[in-house]
C-alpha cells in the first residue's frame, strides 16, 4: 500500500509533457567569471628575450635613421654640384678659365705663344752675351745656381767652345707638362763644330727664359768626380739609348734593365742600370718607346763592386735636360 502511495506521489510531481517539448533539465548552477586572471610569473629568461628584442628594436630605428640622413646628404650633394655645374657652363665664353688650367698650366696653354723662330734667335743670342749679374734673372730660369755662377760660365764659354757659328730653330715642343721652344746653338772651334741645346721656357707669368742647366749640361758633381768614384750619387743629363751589358753587380738581366748613357762633357760610355718593373724602367721604355736615343735627367748612384762606369739609376727626375715641376719617374708608380 505504501508502495503503491510512492508511485502515485512520484508520477503526480512530474511533469507532462508533449512531444516537441524541450526536457525538462532542473535548475542549473552558475557557473563564476573570472575577471582577473593570475598572470604568469616572469622567469629570467623572458627578461632576457625582452632586453634583446628591445635592443633589435632600437638598432632597426637608428638604422633607419642614418640611411635617411645618408639619403638627404646625397640629394643635397648631387643637387649642389648639378647647381654649380650650371653656373660653370653659364660662365664659359664669358672669361672662362677651367679650374684645370689654372697656374702655369693656363700660362702655357692659353697665355704663352711660341716666340717663332725669329725672336726666339734673337731672344737666346741676347741670353748668350749677358755679362752683368742683373741681367741674369731677365734671361734665364736660374734653378739652383747663382748669377755669378752663370755669368763665369757665359764669360768662359767662347774661349772653351769658340765662337757662335749658328743658332738653330727646332720648332716649339713639349716634354710632360712643360711647353719649350727648343734651338741649338753651333759653336765653331779650330773648324769643328759643337752644339748646344737652348730650351726656351716660359715662366709663371709667360715670359720665356733659357733653362741655364739644359743649356750647360749641368751634372753635379763633375763627371770626373762620378768616374773617380770621389761621389757616389750625382745628378746627370744624359743621352740614353737600351743596351745588354750585364756584367758584376748588375749580371742577372732577369733583375736589371741595362742603358747606355753618354754626355758631350766626357769621353766614357756609361751603363746604367734599373729594377726590372721598377718606375724608373718604366719611365726610360717611356721615353726610348718610339725613338732610339734620348735626351734624359737622372739621380744616379755607385753600386758597390760595380765597374767605374757602372751606376745604378735611382731616379729618372726629366725627361728632358730641363726639370719639370713633378719628377718624371713618379708618373710610372
């Protein structure tokens, strides 16, 4: 009976239901949100990662940075020089004068004009027969000399060479960078004839002068010094021409190149000798490429155990017998 009682209480409390209907569940518990979270504990080595990322960062920003300055430098630059090249080309035929050619390269090529034949005759007779010390300066590009030196050597020159026979026109020239009028001067002795080279050069303002050292064949010291072995090292103008004479010191002529050399002041023929690939070898081949002899300014220096005739060529300082501003071997380094 009681039994029966539970079944009845039971079906009464429940609920009908249709079908389609949804089921019927019970009350359901709310579940909590959690606003907040607890955060993570940071460890050292995200401290680690943070400071490197950091430090990437910053260099990526300087990075930019100087690539941008760099980038505005450069605009400026190309458009300051676009600027000034404008203004140089509107200049020209208005005085114009490259910055190239300023100094004696603008007197050589733009002031100077060849004296011609005539004056330039005229001029180096004039040159020969200056007696006075005041007069030396007007004539000559002096070097290292001095006026009395040159006025001796004037004063001696009919009793050692004779009288002049003849100035000789050889045409206007020039050697590296130095524009010449270039005569020989004929001197007639006991009826032979000797010869001098009288290179006109202009100076910084484009007045000609004779170079006093091309046209004494100055050698410092003296050849007989050089020979006798009294120095070691002098300075010589010289003809040179190639030559294969390999002997002593100088045998290996895998090592050496060999040159003959000869002066009008001496009856000897030296040998000179260069560093094969050397600038001073490359320098005279220059010089002998399209001709077989010559005229040539060296330093040149005794070798020990070398023939009285052999020296070493330690410079080629001309490649004439005229200096020029830039020794001429410094052209091949």
């Amino acid at each position: 009976m009681n039994s029966n009682r539970s079944i009845r209480t039971v079906l009464l409390n429940r609920q009908n239901r249709s079908a389609g209907d949804a089921p019927a569940i019970g009350p359901l518990i709310k579940t909590s949100t959690i606003k907040n979270p607890r955060r993570r504990r940071r460890t050292h080595q995200d401290g680690i990662v943070l400071h490197e990322t950091h430090k990437v960062s910053k260099f990526i920003q300087k990075l930019g940075f100087g690539l941008l300055f760099v980038a505005i430098v450069a605009l400026l630059s190309v458009g300051g020089w676009l600027a000034l090249k404008r203004n140089i080309d509107a200049a020209k035929g208005v005085g114009y004068k490259d910055p190239k050619e300023i100094g004696q390269n603008v007197v050589q090529k733009s002031i100077v004009e060849s004296l011609g034949e005539d004056q330039a005759k005229s001029f180096v007779e004039s040159a020969l027969a200056v007696r006075v010390t005041a007069d030396v300066d007007k004539y000559f590009r002096i070097g290292e000399n001095s006026p009395d030196k040159i006025v001796a050597f004037l004063s001696a020159l009919q009793s050692k060479e004779g009288e002049i026979a003849k100035i000789q026109w050889r045409g206007n020239n020039s050697a590296g960078r130095v524009a010449r009028d270039e005569l020989s001067v004929m001197f007639k002795v006991s009826g032979a004839l000797k010869n001098r080279v009288a290179l006109l050069i202009p100076d910084g303002i484009g007045k000609w002068k004779v170079d006093y050292d091309a046209f004494a064949r100055t050698s410092t010291p003296s050849w007989s010094e050089l020979i006798e072995g009294k120095s070691n090292i002098g300075e010589v103008r010289v003809f040179a021409s190639t030559d294969n004479y390999y002997n002593g010191p100088f045998s290996d002529e895998r090592e050496w190149q060999c040159y003959s050399f000869i002066s009008p002041d001496t009856d000897m023929v030296m040998k000179g000798y260069s560093k094969m690939d050397s600038a001073q070898t490359k320098a005279m081949n220059s010089l002998l490429e399209d001709r077989k002899v010559a005229r040539v300014t060296l330093e040149i220096r005794r070798v020990k155990c070398g023939e009285s005739r052999q020296f070493e060529i330690s410079r080629v300082l001309s490649s004439d017998w005229a200096k020029e501003e830039v020794i001429f071997d410094e052209k091949f380094q």
